[in-house]
C-alpha cells in the first residue's frame, strides 16, 4: 500500500513546552490510523501541524509525497485534506445542507463570498452544489435533516453534519479529533460504523480518539503519544499489549503487576 501521509521528525513548542517532539508516523492509502494518548499529549496540536492550522518549528510532512508543511490549511485541503474540530464548529442559523454545502466550497469556481451573498452567476454552480451535498448526506444516511438549522440538531447528529461537511471537501485523508466525543453508546456505534463506512469509500482516515472501544475495533494501526513523544506505533492488539503503552494508561504499579 502507499504512503499517502507521512509525517517525519515534526517538532513544535509553545514557549519552553514541547507539545510535539520529533513525531514520525505514516498512513497508508486506505487505512484507518488512530492518534491515541493522554490528555495533553500533543494530539490536537499533531492534527494542526498536518493540516496546516500550526505550523512545525522543524519537520515535514508529505502528503502524496509532496511536501505542505509550509502550505496555508486551505490550500492542503484543496490538495485533499479536509478535518474536523475536537470542539465543534457548525455554522449558526444556516440549514444543514447549508453547512455541508461549505464544504464543496472549496471546489467552486465562483468563491465563497459571491456565492454567500448569491450573487446572480454564481447560481447554475450553487445548485450543482447543493445537489451534491444532498447526495453526501443521501449516502450517510442524514438527507432528512437537510432543512433543519444546523446548530437545534441534537449533538450526535451535529458531529454527523460536521463530518459530512469535511466529506463534502472530497477528501482523500480525512482527519477527525474526537469523533466520539460526548456521544453516547449509540451513538458511538454509529459513529465507528459511519468511520468504517467512509473508509470503504476509498477514504483514508487519520482519527484521535478516547473512547478505546471504537479505536481498538475500527483501526488499522494505532499510534501512541505521551508528552509529545510518540511511544507506540502498530497494530491495535500489539499496542494494547506494550507495557510502555499499558504504563501510561493504567499507571506503574498496574503493569508490574500484569
Ligand atoms: N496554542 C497553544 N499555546 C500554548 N500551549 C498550547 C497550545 N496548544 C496546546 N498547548 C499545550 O500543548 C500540549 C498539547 O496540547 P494538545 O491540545 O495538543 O493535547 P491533546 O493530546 O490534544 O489533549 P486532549 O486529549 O486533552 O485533547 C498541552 O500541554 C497544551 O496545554
Ligand atoms: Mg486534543
């Protein structure tokens, strides 16, 4: 399989903190990766480095072999990267086909401005849009929620319409920061199997997540950080068996004890 991401040596500090030191880690085409660690590891800040959000003190990262570290975000997503936020960002009093629409924007010839301000040459493209997204939320399941303001939707479904959103970018790597996050048990269950899903359509997915159910049944390989520093880094059974990884989590005396 090919390397459609991969991150080598990336270094970033914030004053005298290292939030990410010297991280090396690939996803490969058609793969589910998750990023796990404690709270503070430095996964969000990992996640900006990638997609341009942060930019690295030193290191690299290639997508598809090209180098974007020095890329402005919208310009990675444009090269096939689309994310979702650890804290939710959904448009406020814009429908949830409007929501997920933004997210096509970034292919639209027209730009967003005119397009926001429905200017009339942007129109015969703002269908096709809008056609579009519909579609996106067709295949996910969501289309009955299309004229609902986004922002009333229950919670669980807002993180659907999110992730539709990043999906409607078209991305070949998608990076997801705590999918799971606030879900119940149910909804969990949708959301690993809405991941599953996505990456059956050929999708690459990068994922941080806490809830260890979800990561240790749907990923392909899980990496670990801890304190900057990645730690672990291979197929879930052998992660959830490496004492370094099984100290973090469970703490000294439990992994002597194991
Ligand atoms: N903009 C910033 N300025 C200063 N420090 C920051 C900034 N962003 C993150 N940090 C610090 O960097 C470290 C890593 O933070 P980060 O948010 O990447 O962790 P995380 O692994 O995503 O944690 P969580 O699981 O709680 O989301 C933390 O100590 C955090 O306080
Ligand atoms: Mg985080």
């Amino acid at each position: 399989m090919e390397r459609l991401l991969e991150v080598r040596n990336l270094c970033r500090r914030f004053g005298g903190l290292k939030a990410v030191e010297n991280v090396s880690f690939s996803v490969k085409e058609g793969q589910i990766k998750a990023v796990i660690g404690p709270n503070g590891a430095g996964k969000t800040t990992l996640f900006n480095l990638v997609s341009g959000f942060l930019k690295p003190d030193s290191g690299t990262v290639l997508l598809d072999r090209l180098a974007v570290q020095d890329l402005p975000s919208y310009s990675i997503a444009r090269k096939g990267m689309a994310r979702t936020f650890q804290h939710m960002k959904l448009f406020p009093k814009m429908s949830t086909l409007e929501n997920v629409m933004v997210g096509r924007h970034i292919h639209g010839r027209a730009g967003f401005v005119p397009s926001f301000f429905n200017l009339p040459w942007t129109w015969s493209e703002e269908r096709r849009m809008r056609r579009e997204a519909l579609d996106l939320m067709t295949r996910l399941d969501i289309e009955n929620l299309a004229e609902t303001e986004a922002t009333s939707l229950a919670y669980g479904q807002q993180r659907m319409v999110e992730l539709c959103r990043a999906l409607a970018c078209s991305p070949r790597l998608l990076l997801l920061d705590e999918p799971a996050a606030g879900l119940n048990m149910r909804e969990t269950a949708e959301m690993a199997k809405m991941i599953s899903r996505i990456r059956d359509m050929g999708i690459t997915v990068l994922l941080v997540e806490h809830d260890m159910s979800l990561v240790m049944n749907i990923s392909d390989e899980v990496a670990v950080l801890c304190y900057g520093q990645k730690i672990a880094d291979d197929v879930p059974l052998a992660v959830q068996k490496n004492p370094e990884v099984v100290r973090v989590y469970l703490g000294e005396e439990n992994a002597q004890d194991s």
